[in-house]
C-alpha cells in the first residue's frame, strides 16, 4: 500500500474503471474488497485517512444487537448475527469472542433476559459464539469483582464479539489492494462528472498533498460518504434535499481495575431506554455509548460534558468502585449516519440502523445506515445493485468466505501485535534487522518504533495522527501518553516520508491540539 504507487496507477486519463468508490470508512472499504475480489477494476478515494471518523470509533463490538432484539426487529439481528460469524471466521486475528455478563437485581429481569437471549442464541444457529446461561449473584461477582453487590438476584452470560475497528480498516485496504485494487487516502472528490446523457461517468478529486486535481472514468460511482453522503448527493444534483442526520456517541476509556476480568458489563436498559457496555479493550475498559442528534456532522467530533456525566453516572450503578472524570485515560466521540427523521424532534433510538441503498436519477449509487458487523453484507448489496443497473458486467460475490488480509488463527491475546495477524512476522523481522526499532513510544506501552515504520511503509500513514489514533490506537488508549509519544513518531515518519523538522514540529503541534479533544478533564471546564 504503497501511496506514490498508488497515484502512479491513476495517471491514464481514458481508462474507464468499472468502479470508483469514495468514503474509506467500514462500508466503503467493504465495497473496495467485493468489487476487488470479483475481478472488478475499482478505485477507493478517502478524503481523509481510512476509518478517520465513525469507522474508528465504535464500541468495539460485532454484535448482532440484543437492543434491537428488544425492539422486535428479528429480521436486521438474524442479518447481523450471521455477518458476525463470517466476520470472525475471515479475520480470527482481529474478531474474537467476547463473553457479557448483564447483571440483574430483579428476579424478573433473571428470566426476562435470559428467555431473550436464548431467543438471541437460536436466531444464530450455525454462527454462534457460545451458549447463553444463568449465573447465581455468588458467579456474577467471581466474573465481574468490581459490581454493585447490593441487591444483586443473579445474572446473565451471553456472547458476541469483540474486535480493533481501524485495524480492520487498514486490513481491508490492504486486502483490496492485495487483490489488484487502487486504494488513495488525502484524496478529496471535487466534483462528480456526467456524460452526454447526464448521468454519472466518473468524479474529479484532489490529491491533497499535492493539491493536484485528477479527474477518473469509471462505469459506476459508489457513494459511501457515510455521516457525509449528502455532500456527494448535491455535486450530483444540486437540489437534493437532506437524507442524513448525524447521531453522535461516546465512549470513555477507562483502567482494568474498573473491570477486573476477561467478561464484559452488558446494561440492557438505562435511564434513557438505551443500553450500555463496558468491554475490555488492549488491557483498558471502553465504557458507553451515548445516542445524541447533532444538527451537523462532524469529522471530528467533540464529546459533550452532558454525554461524559451520562456514562459515568450510569456506569456507578453498575461499578465499585464508581469512576470519576479523574480515572478518564481517553474519551472519543463518533457520529453514525442516521436517516434523517420525518418529524422534528424524533429521537435517534427511534431511527433505523439497517443499511438503505439510493440510487440517483443520474444513477449515483448511495450506501448509507448499517454499522460494522454488517460491512460485508451492506458491500455485496451495494455491488449486486450496480450489476442490476447493468453498469458493470455480472460476477459472483465472493467475500462470505474470504480471508481478509494478515488472517491468523488462535493469535496470542496478551501480545499487543496480535492485530497485526501474519503481517506480525515482517515486523519482528525488522527489529531484528534494525534494532533500533525495538525502541517503545512510550514508558507505559509496548509499542514500538517498527510499527510507526510499518504504518509508513505499509499502511499509508500519513501523518502522526494516522499513527497514534489508528494504527497503534494510543490515543484511544490513553490521551496523555499519546501526546508524550507525538515527538518520537513524528521524527520517525520524518525519516521515513523524507519531511524536515519545520514538518516535525507542526504535525507535533496539531496532534497536541487534536488530542486535547480526548482529554475529559478539559472537557469538564
């Protein structure tokens, strides 16, 4: 994934791709991977960096969904459980089984739950995690130390699956271009380019390093634009009326000491009829999420205090000891795209999750909703709508049962480059080769300067932010130790891209100043 290589392939004005994809985020890095692996000629254009917005920031889950479950919406959790068994199967290095205990102080909600998530386990016949079962309050407090003990009738363990977001976005970049497609990061689509008849023929973009503006042919545009599809819709017609609202939500990241264990806090229901979790994630807790309507989206969004005040004050219902904004060691807030409410006033709970596909009068195809564990089934749709319009040839999808790339079974949890799956090797080789490298960012972690020269080489990172937000994670992990690491990193890239110190010291201060975004202490004044 090397960029300049990329470009490179770019720079034959009359080819006519079949597919052009824009949005690097989870769905349109599916999309890159099944028009790729079909044999398709396909182009990803990411604006910003792959997963820099809501693709980075999720709970950390492939889940089915036990709240929609609770809604009735038995159609869009049989969907979501199956793509989780394939999800895990293609990427056991990344996808794991993460056990939940949903604590219970009810004798009520001991048989409510637990009939519920029988129900949960039947539905994913064939793709299932492990059996749910009832656990007396004596299990609940060997499985989960730190709960509320008082008034405790029993509990509920249940499974799903837990996995590094980002560090899946950069396999599946990896893996399409694995397969023969062009993948490009800083490349922003400037507008959309129609034929004769006026429909879509293919996009103009700028190369935002060098601020060169490219224009590509391609039989089919897809838009994946995510919390921002609405801005390619107006290039493609400029009176299109709003289709997206951005739902914002929250998580704090928190010490094991919250936790204590390998099992997951599942909270079915909150003051607010949401639910909430606390997942262990590279040895922290991630506690939330909130469901906030934002009037604008946002690339990188800020938490609100409002949001912050939520988790905690919930989380002390469920956690002894209760955390506070001191034990914060990162929050990061992401915002989903929503279908725009009919109504004023609908609240974002009230709004569907399941993915839609939009076709334009000038046959731009839009993808938008879902979430992650439904990444492959949304690209799949999204690719057969193009071969229904006859904008490409007809080929089968083969993604159910594809290994995506640096797939490794059984990987060792404890060893923080687990993510890395088979690509693990190659980086152990260089410290080997290059001592040096062995070098950590940080006192605290075990990251190393051969995954900042990794990242360079192999990733496409960019820019110190690409690095500590989503290929190492330290900035999801801990705020603080991620600006102390900003300095070494940016030296490191500098040698790698061939930038001079003048590079160094601003990509130093703009980290610094994005940071202070994931900082809750600041948040709090």
């Amino acid at each position: 994934m090397n960029r300049k290589d990329m470009l490179n392939k770019l720079q034959e004005p009359e080819k006519v791709w079949d597919m052009v994809v824009v949005g690097g985020g989870a769905t349109g890095l599916g999309v890159a991977v099944d028009a790729a692996t079909r044999g398709y000629s396909v182009v990803l254009l990411e604006m910003a960096d792959f997963a820099k917005s809501t693709s980075s920031r999720s709970t950390k889950l492939v889940h089915g969904g036990v709240r929609y479950l609770q809604k009735g919406d038995v159609a869009l959790v049989l969907e979501a459980l199956r793509e989780r068994g394939r999800m895990k199967a293609n990427a056991p290095h990344l996808v794991k089984d993460q056990a939940f205990v949903i604590s219970n102080y009810t004798y009520w909600d001991n048989f409510l739950y637990f009939c519920g998530l029988t129900l949960y386990d039947l539905l994913s016949f064939g793709f299932g995690y492990g059996r749910s079962r009832f656990i007396s309050p004596t299990k609940v407090m060997e499985y989960l130390p730190t709960s509320v003990k008082k008034g405790l009738k029993g509990g509920i363990v249940y499974h799903d699956g837990q996995f590094d977001d980002s560090r899946m976005a950069i396999n599946l970049a990896q893996t399409c271009a694995d397969n023969g497609g062009v993948i490009l990061n800083k490349a922003k689509v400037s507008g959309i380019v129609h034929d004769q008849n006026g429909k879509v023929a293919g996009v103009k973009f700028v190369d935002m390093e060098s601020g060169k503006e490219m224009l590509l042919k391609a039989k089919s545009v897809i838009n994946a634009c995510g919390i921002l599809v609405d801005d390619l819709m107006a290039m493609d017609s400029p009176g299109h009326s709003k289709m997206v609202t951005p739902s914002q939500g929250v998580h704090l990241v928190l010490d094991m000491k919250f936790l204590q264990s390998d099992y997951a806090i599942m909270v079915p229901k909150t003051s607010d009829g949401r639910v909430l979790f606390a997942v262990p994630w590279h040895n922290k807790v991630v506690v939330g999420t909130t469901d906030i309507m934002r009037p604008v989206p946002e690339i990188e969004p800020k938490p609100l205090k409002e949001e912050i005040d939520f988790i905690l004050k919930t989380a002390s219902l469920y956690m002894d000891p209760a955390p506070t904004y001191a034990d914060i060691e990162s929050v990061f807030a992401g915002q989903r795209p929503l279908a725009a409410p009919k109504h004023e006033g609908k609240s974002t709970k009230e709004l569907s999750r399941g993915h839609k596909i939009i076709v334009s009068d000038n046959n731009l195809i839009t993808i938008t909703g879902g979430k992650w564990t439904s990444y492959r089934l949304m690209a799949e749709d999204t690719v057969d709508k193009a071969i229904a319009m006859k904008l490409v040839d007809a080929r089968p999808c083969v993604t159910k049962k594809f290994h995506i790339h640096g797939y490794r079974k059984n990987p060792n949890l404890k060893d923080h480059m687990y993510v890395y799956g088979s690509d693990q090797d190659a980086i152990m080789k260089l410290i080997a080769e290059n001592p040096e490298y062995g070098k950590k960012l940080s006192d605290k972690y075990d990251y190393t300067v051969a995954e900042v020269v990794w990242a360079v080489r192999e990733e496409m990172a960019r820019e110190v932010e690409d690095v500590l937000a989503r290929r190492v994670r330290l900035l999801f992990v801990d705020a603080r130790e991620a600006i102390k690491a900003a300095p070494l990193v940016a030296e490191v890239m500098a040698k790698e891209l061939g930038k001079d110190q003048a590079w160094i010291d601003e990509e130093v201060k703009e980290f610094t100043e994005l940071a202070g975004n994931y900082i809750a202490a600041k948040i709090m004044f």
